[in-house]
C-alpha cells in the first residue's frame, strides 16, 4: 500500500513538474511586462514615460482640434502668393507667420540698467496690450528686451510700435534690424 502511494505520488510529481516551469516562464515575462508599471513614478526613466505616453495615445479615442494640437503639429496657413507685391516681402513674411508663435527683440537706447529697462519694456508691454496685441516680454540683458507673440503676422505691427518710442534702438524681427528713432543711423 505504502509503495503504491509512493508510486501515484511520484507519478503527480513527473506530470506536474514540467507544468511548474511553465507557470514560472508566464509569470516572469509578466513581471518583467509589468515590472515598470509597479516603479514608483519618482523612478521613472524617460524610457519609461515615454511608453506611459504611447499607451496613453493609443487608448485615446478622440483626434485633437487643430487648435488644441501643439503648433508643430498644425497644418500650416495657406498662402496665395497671387494676392503679394513681390516688390514688399514683409507681406508675405507677415502672412506666412499667421497663427504662428515668434520672437523678436528689442534694444533699449542708450546704457540703461536692468531695471530701467524692465521699467520702459513694462510701459511698451501695456501699450501693446491696451491695443489689443497678446505678447510676453522677457528681459534678457541690460539692454535688451524679448517679445513674443502668439501670432506672428502681429509682429510688424509690434515693431512700427516700437521704432516711433522715442527710447527704442532698434528692432530685430527674422535676423532683420530695424531702427528705432534712438537708433537712426
């Protein structure tokens, strides 16, 4: 009796094992699926975060408007190059930056410091605003001022605002210079 309880025991024991292995394989190829899942977000990789965002993609169902897409995403504005002077490109500069964000700077005449230069951009800044022209100012040196403005065909009404202020250098839209009445050549 005792062998043949020792003989079904060991034949459960030869028909079980190879199923053991098997279970171990499934169960480590799913902590090593889940093992980043279970991380504290504190340990994140950018490996990580960024297969966090392509889930997060793929379970989203609905497509963005395209004014909530980023702006590189977008479909950039048509342009008729029929409706142009060719003699006057800063209309098609101005109409090709439509809807799109851009930089420019602005140099405060003479040697003013820091703060006197954040206090003249400030009065530029509210001016614009009162016209109803969206910017952000950011003062980056001394003399120097950054605007930017969420639509770039704004841009050149922004700088035939700042050329007339009587303190105002000079204007740099593009890689472009122009004079203010400080800095008339």
């Amino acid at each position: 009796m005792a062998s043949r309880m020792c003989l079904l025991l060991f034949f459960v024991f030869l028909v079980l094992q190879p199923a053991a292995p098997e279970k171990d394989k499934k169960d480590s190829k799913d902590d090593a699926a889940e093992k980043w899942k279970k991380k504290d977000v504190r340990d994140y990789t950018d490996a990580d975060i960024e297969r966090l965002y392509e889930q997060w993609e793929e379970g989203d169902e609905d497509e963005l408007e395209e004014d909530e897409q980023p702006e590189w995403k977008r479909e950039p504005p048509k342009v008729d190059m029929s409706q142009f002077n060719p003699d006057n490109p800063e209309d098609f500069l101005k109409q090709s930056k439509k809807g799109r964000t851009l930089m420019m700077f602005a140099t405060v005449a003479g040697n003013p410091t820091q703060a006197e230069t954040e206090q003249i951009s400030a009065i530029w800044h509210s001016s614009l605003f009162n016209a109803n022209i969206e910017t952000q100012r950011f003062v980056v040196g001394d003399n120097r001022v950054l605007f930017m403005c969420k639509d770039g065909s704004k841009a050149w009404d922004i700088k035939d605002f700042l050329v007339q202020q009587d303190n105002c250098e000079s204007v740099e839209i593009e890689g472009k210079t122009y004079h203010g009445k400080a800095g008339q050549p």
